[in-house]
C-alpha cells in the first residue's frame, strides 16, 4: 500500500524505538547502514526520527561510523545484517578496534528460537558471537526483548570506558520487533573505578625532567583530549614535540615546538640522538614509526600509558606511569617548578622543524602545491580524511598541517579502501565544514560504490583521486627490492564518466599550476564533488615513496 506524500503512517513500536531513544539520550542523531530483512525495525526507527545513511557495503558502514566517532568526540553507529552482512564488517571492525574508535556496531540476527540450530535459516552463520568477540573489544547477544535497552546501554558504557574499544551487539529479528520501549528494564549504570596515581613515580618524573637539558615528547594517539596540558609542558621545558601520525594535531601542527611525525628523517634523527630525556605520551613506536624498532631513543625515558601492559613493552621505560594521559601531564604540570634546558636546544628544535619540511616539501615535486593549496583552502577544523596511496603516506600523514586531533582521520592499521567511507562519516559528523578525502585510483575502486552513497548523503565532501593507473606504493616497493611489477598495474574506470553517472561534479587536473582553481571551485558546490588528478602530468615530478616495510635479509 502506497502512502500519500506528506503523510506518516501509524507505526507499531519496536526495537528500533528503543535504539532511537538510546541514541538521542547520547547526542547521536545519525547511523550507518545497509538494510536487510535481519535490521529492518532498526533501519525504519532511525531513518524516520533521525539520519539514517544509506552505504553500499556493511564495511563502508563500519568505516563511516568509525570516522563519525573520531571527528565528532562522541560514538559512530553501524547497523548491519547478520552472517555474510556481519562478515563483511568485520575488516572495517579490525580497523576501530586497532584506532580504539567508539563504534556500536548492531548487526541483525536470526529468529531467537532458532539460534544454534544450525538448520540453514537464511543468514545463519554458526559462531557469529565468536567472530564479533574477536573484531571487538566487546560483544554479546540480546536474550531478551525486555533487556534490549539495558544490554544498548551496557555496550555503550563500555564504549565510554577506557582504553576505548568498539562494541557490538547481535539481535534477534524476532526480538527486534518484540522490544516494546515501554516494557525495557531499568540500565544498570555502573560507574567507572577512578584511576589512582603512582605518586612516587609522578615525583621522578618530575625530578628526571626538570634536570633535562635536551627534551623530547613523543606524542602518539593516547595523547587525545590531552592538548592543553600537553602544549604547557612542551612550552614550559622548552622541549620538542615529536608525533605518531595518530597524535597528530593533539598539539596544533603550526606550533613551532612541533616537529609532528617526523621521527624517521635524517634530520629528526640528529636531534634525537642528542636528547638527553624522552617523554612519551600515549604512544605505540609502531614499526613503520621506528623503522621496525630499529631506532634508539633518548634514556631516560618517561613512558604514560592508558594501558599499564604498554608501559615498557616496545622501548625500556624508565619511569612508567599508567593512567590518562591528561591526568598524569596535569599532575606532573602542578609539581613541575625548574626546567634546566640548556641554551640554543629550542632553537635547534626549530631549525630542526624547518629542515625537515623544507627537505619533504623539495622532495615531493609537484604534490606541494596541491598540499600547500589544501591548507590554505580549508577550514582549520576540516576533515582530511585519508586513504592509503602515496600522497597520504608520503607527504598527507606529515607535510599537510593538521591543527586538531579530530581532523586526522586515516587507516590505522594499514588497511587500504576505506578512506572514501571515512571522509563519508566525517562530514556528516561535521555538516557545516567542508571535509577533503584524499584517494588513489586502486584504493576507490575496493569500495567504488561508496561514490553513490556520497551522492546519496548530500555530504560536503571534496574527493581528490589521485589516478596512476595502480598501486603506486607496492609498484615503487617492487623496483625498489628488485621485484617484478605483479598485481599493481591496473585496469581504471573513466572518473569522469563515472562522475557523470552520478551526477557528481567533476574536475581533471594535469599538469601544474590548476589544482587550486579546481579545489576552489569544488568546494563552492557546498556538496558532493571529485577532482581527479593526472599523477603522471605533476611537474616537478615527485622522488619516489617506497613504503617502511623490513624486508628480512639472507645476509648472516
């Protein structure tokens, strides 16, 4: 039966109800989705009372609440189907729970009765609680149609716990319809434990720093909401700031006390191997960070960690405290009285941040007027969000200036694909900024369709692709090892055909001296637009990436 423009129908209430309350009681008015004969209640709920986004792909889904949660502050929502729809979010999954994004992933489920049967009702898969449980840092099953909303609530609870760590819940289609919002049972709502904080250790560190003449902080993603206290001390030793590409923008990167994810350079190196004291925040060292583990650090070393198993396990810690990372900086701010840096080491740090851009900027050839045209064109609180290509990881994770942690939206954990989606969630987290999504060719295609959910969402959101006709990193890691080039040159759609059949405006760029014209005239659509740019057609032409993977030798 048809409905009238205009009109609403009567609707019987139901699970997704429950979600929408639960949702609007934590300030979360949009979700990510495909729908399925296993989410339906969930889908109509949300689509009629809040913002439904419709993608193509359950990973897309993931992807875009993931980058909803980093950019808004709060949590992101994927709604997905069970088995395969549940399967094909678990990628996207690895990658929240590798971020510690805020994800609340509800996938649907077969008919409560049937669970474990193993009878071949359409969508069983056995052990789909075993598969969320190793995605996610926690999952269970909706038992109950009474229980519904304590059990959102609890998963949510744990999503505002920390370290943070997606949460997915699987739900019965018959409990879906069931769950009257009227009927729930109170959520029990448990407190979080406060933290205490090892004084003894709060008080070397203290003494360890106030005696450093050369210090160095190394901030990493566990340094998030830790911005100010983090940019007093730094100021107050006179220290350099170094970061993970994570911790990017904790401290706003046109501070010059940063020398931002740089720790690799040549020049970077010199500055370290003459720091006398190492402070790390919230960090990692992930391999591709310390070229494999293979750099020395500064000793001391003071390590902060959320999670006291970090402290130590990559670098020794010399003083190790655990606990959040605001709390600590705070503690050791009040105690912190003397500084002894000696004269000229800030100035070196300065020097040392200049060279190191300057020597990047050089480097990339062509790429820098479009890194220097990004900046200058968006807003300081835009999102760029990135995938894996070249111009993210050569220049986009470094060069291109990010002034707050919420703005730096990438693949954590290498995974490529998922920047589109990504760039699809920030911007609408963040409706009135224009969001930039930065591509290559091979990486847009694994999620082409996600082109349509752009379209669909109205987002304004900047796609650039940039188009060398592969996989530019694996084909500059192949020469540079000596490989032959194997599964990286590929076949590559018309863009502006395809833009066309979408009715999304279009840009070519080749050659030098055009992008800004083109990102100009993009973002005054106020929506949905693409730039390709001719990697082939930059002038100067850029040095080559080769990716910072250790390939083992046979040499003894």
């Amino acid at each position: 039966m048809s409905m009238e423009a205009g009109t609403n129908m009567p609707q019987n209430p139901t699970g997704g109800d429950i979600l929408v309350r639960v949702m609007r009681r934590h300030g979360i008015d949009t979700a990510f989705g495909v729908i399925s004969i296993h989410n339906l209640p969930l889908i109509e709920a949300v689509d009629r009372e809040l913002n439904f986004v419709a993608v193509r792909h359950e990973a897309a889904a993931v992807n875009a609440a993931d980058a909803y949660a980093r950019a808004s502050g709060r949590f992101g929502v994927a709604l997905t189907s069970t088995g395969t729809g549940a399967g094909n979010a678990a990628g996207s999954m690895v990658e929240a729970l590798t971020a510690g994004s805020r994800v609340l992933h509800i996938t649907g489920q077969i008919d409560s009765e049937y669970l474990g049967s193993n009878r071949g009702v359409i969508h069983e898969v056995p052990r789909q609680l075993q598969m969320l449980h190793a995605v996610s840092g926690y999952a269970r099953t909706i038992f109950n149609a009474k229980d519904a909303e304590a059990d959102l609530e609890e998963a949510i609870a744990h999503l505002l716990s920390v370290p943070h760590t997606p949460a997915s819940l699987e739900w019965p289609i018959d409990l879906q319809y069931l769950a009257l919002p009227d009927d729930q049972r109170p959520a029990d709502m448990a407190s979080q434990p406060s933290a205490s904080i090892d004084e003894d250790a709060v008080t070397e560190a203290v003494k360890l720093l106030s005696q450093a003449k050369r210090p160095l902080i190394w901030a990493g993603g566990g340094a998030a909401g830790a911005g100010s206290p983090l940019t007093e001390l730094v100021h107050r030793l006179g220290a350099g700031l170094l970061t993970s590409n994570s911790g990017r923008g904790v401290v706003p990167e046109d501070d010059d006390h940063v020398l931002g994810n740089f720790a690799t350079t040549p020049e970077a190196a010199a500055l370290i191997a003459d720091s006398d004291l190492l402070l790390s925040v919230g960090t990692h060292f992930r391999s591709n960070e310390t070229k494999h583990y293979s750099m020395t650090l500064p000793r001391p070393h003071i390590q902060l960690d959320i999670d006291p198993a970090a402290l130590g396990r990559v670098y020794p810690a010399d003083v190790g405290l655990g606990g959040d990372s605001r709390v600590l900086l705070e503690e050791i701010l009040g105690q912190l009285t003397t500084s002894s840096v000696e004269p000229g080491w800030t100035e070196r740090v300065r020097a040392t941040r200049r060279s190191v851009r300057d020597a990047l900027t050089d480097y990339i050839g062509g790429y820098a007027e479009i890194c220097e045209s990004l900046r200058r064109r968006l807003d300081r609180e835009s999102v760029i969000a990135r995938d894996v290509t070249i111009p993210s990881s050569q220049w986009g994770n470094r060069l291109l200036e990010i002034y707050s942690r919420e703005t730096n939206i990438f693949p954590l954990g290498g995974g490529i694909g998922q920047g589109l989606a990504m760039g699809i969630g920030a911007a609408c987290a963040r409706p009135g900024i224009p969001t930039a999504v930065i591509v290559g060719d091979g990486g847009l295609a694994v999620h082409l369709g996600e082109l349509a959910s752009l379209g669909g969402s109205g987002a304004w959101c900047v796609v650039l692709v940039f188009n060398d006709n592969g996989y530019g990193v694996l084909r500059n890691m192949q020469k540079a090892n000596g490989f032959a080039e194997a599964g990286v040159n590929l076949y590559t759609p018309d863009f502006e055909m395809l833009a066309g059949s979408l009715q999304l405006p279009f840009w070519r760029v080749a050659g030098p001296g055009r992008f800004d014209q083109a990102l100009v005239e993009a973002l005054a659509v106020r929506g949905p637009a693409i730039i390709e740019i001719d990697v082939a057609a930059l002038q100067p032409a850029p040095g080559a990436f080769v990716p910072p993977v250790h390939i083992p030798s046979r040499n003894h």
